[in-house]
C-alpha cells in the first residue's frame, strides 16, 4: 500500500525526478497532493467540478512545462500557491461574465479558522465532556449501566434486555429515563456557565 505522506527530502527528490520526464514520480507527486490541493481549494469555492478541472489542468501544465521549471524547497507549498492562483483566476473570470447578485457567497470570502477559534471549540469540547461526566455520575446506577451498554459497548436493547435480566419495557424505560436526566441537566450546565 503506497505511503501518501513525503518527508521534504522525498517531495523534492520525487519533484526533480520529474523534471526528468519520470512519468512514475509525476504519479507519485500526483497521488500525494491531489487530495491536499482539493481540499485547500473548497476553502474558496463550493464548485467541485471547477476544483477538479483546476486541479487537472494545474498537473497537465506542470507535465506540459516541465523541463522549464524550476527548483523548489517545498513542492506542497509551490502546489498549493499554483492551484490557488489558478483557481482565483477562474473564479474571478466568472465574476467577470457574472453580475455580482449570482456569483455564490462562497465565492466572495475564504474562510480559515485561526489557531484561537481552534483552542476555543478544544475548551468548548472538553467542557461539555466534564458536564457529560458529571451529569452522568448524577444518574441512578442502573440508568447509568444502561446507558454505558448501550451507548458505549454499543449493545441492542435486546442484548441490554439479556445482559441485565431484565425485560425489553425495562431497558426501553431505563434509556429513556437516562437520557431525559442528562438532557436536563446538560440544559441546566448551559444556563449556569
């Protein structure tokens, strides 16, 4: 199974390969990025037939052009800096052809979450899991026993049914009792914070 991820020497070893007419490491280069660069691109437009031209048309071009280009330190880097720009172009050409009433918000703005919005939802996280602990070690001990067999074991009701010798109506009561205890009370976490 091929590795998808290259170390810095790997990129521009494979990049210098194929400026040498070696179709493989054209592949490889191909087979590592594509994915990253689609990715990237969905960063500015919903349109994923045009990322797919773009990308497309970005390796023809790098294939058409190879014995023109240069060196690079980083072939992630200059990848996605070219599909950006490409992808730009096209974008920008529609507007042209487009009033600005039909060009789709996505179009107008890029979006990146900063590295604070990322430790924002990290604490949003690991404080509805504090409340989750919390509101579970509030719950009766058979409610929580159902809910730990059926929600993080994974067993059906039936096998809960089996496991704790009790009946279907029993299991179905216990869950759903549970889970309007900790709905309530997860309710409550968010009025107080």
């Amino acid at each position: 199974m091929p590795r998808f991820h290259l170390t810095t020497q790997e990129e521009v070893t494979l990049w210098n390969q194929f400026r040498q007419d070696d179709e493989p490491s054209f592949a490889r280069l191909y087979q590592c990025y594509v994915q990253l660069l689609y990715n990237y691109c969905t960063q500015f437009s919903a349109d994923k037939a045009l990322i797919k031209d773009c990308i497309h048309d970005l390796f023809v071009e790098l294939w058409q052009h190879r014995h023109t280009l240069g060196d690079t330190t980083s072939v992630r880097y200059y990848l996605m800096a070219s599909i950006k720009r490409k992808l730009v172009r096209h974008l920008n050409a529609q507007q042209k052809n487009t009033s600005s009433e039909e060009i789709p918000l996505e179009y107008h703005h890029l979006y990146t979450a900063s590295a604070e919005s990322y430790v924002i939802a990290q604490e949003d996280y690991l404080q509805t899991n504090r409340n989750l602990n919390e509101a579970l070690e509030k719950l009766p001990r058979r409610q929580r026993e159902a809910i730990f067999l059926k929600f993080y074991v994974n067993m059906t009701n039936e096998e809960i049914s089996n496991f704790m010798k009790i009946n279907i109506q029993s299991v179905y009561n216990l869950v759903f009792g549970a889970l309007t205890s900790l709905k309530k009370q997860l309710s409550m976490e968010r009025v107080i914070v």
